[in-house]
C-alpha cells in the first residue's frame, strides 16, 4: 500500500524500536504542540483567546517552562491570570450567600482537586475545578492523536505491510494496548477484531515476560557473583519498563 501523508507518522513510529510507538507518537504530537504554542502563534488573537481561557495543565506548564521562551510563557500566564481574577470575581460577587470569610482560596482550590465529585456544591469550587482540568495543549493533543489510532486501525485493514511491522514490534505500554483493545471492538467487523488479538495479545503478553527478565537480570548484576557476565539487553530495563508499566519515557539525564 502506497503511504500517505496521513499514515507516514504512524508508520514511521513502528519502525522504530521501541517500547511502546504509540508512546512516540504522543510525545511527538506533544514536542509539537509546545513548540507550537512558544512559537509565534501565542501572538496570533484567536489562539490567545483560546488560551486566556483554557489555560494549561501542570504538566505543560512545566514543560514550557523548561524550553527558552520564558517571555511568551509570561504573556500566555499573564493574560490567562487576568481571565481568572476577573472570571472568579465575578462568580464570588454574584454568589453573595457563600461565606468566603469562612474558607481561604487555597482551601478551595485543594476541595476542588480532591473532591470533584461535589463540584457543583457551590460556583466557586466549580469555576476553579475548571481551571485546573481544563488544557490548550492537552486539547490539541487529543485531536490529532485521536487520528492516529484511527489512521492505525485504517492501516490494519488494508495494509499487510504495517501488520508485519506491528508483529514484529515490541508489543505496548500498558495503557496504550488496553486503548487499542478498546477502540478495536469498534474500528474492527468481528473477524478482524479476531485475527488483530490473535497477533497482538501474544507480543504483549512475550513482551511484557522479556522485559521482567532484562529487569531481573539488572538486578542480579548487583550480585558480585554475577560482576563480570555482560549486562545483555538490561542497562536500560529500569527505563523501559517504566515506559512499559507507566507511559512514562524518562531521559537518560534523569536518571
């Protein structure tokens, strides 16, 4: 099947080795959308209005604070602060019967993280329960990423190439195997669905075995016993099976 321009991301993902290439598909759609957002377009009105609402999670904030634009980052931050006071004053004055006295900002901001199940208890609480689940970058994420899975069960079906390369992949993380699970009930007629766990459930399953190993062996390089045998595949078992368990792709700088 000849590539397309909106399969060649995923295709290119599961060619490399890895661990999990839904994961690099993420983290690439997320490397994009941070230079994105740092980029030029945090001047252009309607994305700034977007953002003045929106905001953006901890997470984010925290990778845009480790890139060098810390001048678009304050005007981002700035004008979202703005939005907030005067959103949040507005709430507060037209909800004159809830006692502020009574409860610090702060202890409502932690009965909102905590306690989102009575988030309709006052408007306060709700406002800013929104605030600190809601994210631009998160958003724009999930629409394109929402593609790729498509864009994969679409290459499942008509290419017998990227069903190999699947196959001789690494199998995925945790999370992103049970989504696949999940979406193919529906992007899948009932034979499809079939052959797709017959391959995938395996590699999983042979995957997950293979990486216990290489994390048991790291640990038994910690016996003097074992010293001087070679480390095999296991330098990096830590690493990779965090991104197996977890999602999450610790840099080599971090450790």
């Amino acid at each position: 099947m000849k590539e397309k321009i909106y399969t060649i991301p995923v295709i290119d993902a599961f060619k490399e080795v890895t661990e999990c290439p839904i994961c690099n598909l993420y983290k690439k759609l997320e490397d994009d959308s941070i230079d994105f957002m740092l980029g030029p377009s945090y001047m252009e009105d309607d994305i700034r209005m977007e953002t003045n609402k929106i905001g953006f999670c901890p997470h984010h904030y925290e990778k845009m604070f480790e890139e060098k634009n810390r001048l678009g980052l304050a005007l981002m931050i700035h004008t979202h602060l703005q939005e907030i006071n005067k959103k949040l004053s507005k709430v507060i004055s037209s909800n004159k019967d809830f006692n502020v006295k009574t409860k610090s900002l702060f202890s409502m901001i932690k009965t909102s993280k905590n306690n989102t199940s009575n988030e309709n208890n006052n408007p306060i609480s709700s406002y800013i329960n929104n605030v600190y689940n809601s994210c631009y970058i998160c958003n724009r994420i999930e629409k394109t990423f929402n593609r790729y899975v498509d864009t994969f069960f679409y290459l499942w079906k008509n290419d017998e190439n990227f069903v190999s390369l699947v196959s001789e992949g690494k199998g995925f993380c945790l999370s992103h195997f049970s989504l696949l699970l999940e979406r193919a009930s529906s992007a899948l007629n009932k034979n499809q669905y079939n052959h797709f766990t017959q391959i995938v459930i395996p590699i999983q399953l042979e995957n997950l075995k293979r990486i216990e190993d290489e994390i048991d062996w790291f640990i038994q390089k910690f016996d003097y016993r074992f010293k001087d045998e070679p480390w095999k595949n296991s330098k990096d078992a830590i690493q990779r099976s965090i991104l197996k368990i977890a999602s999450k792709q610790i840099k080599i700088e971090d450790c």
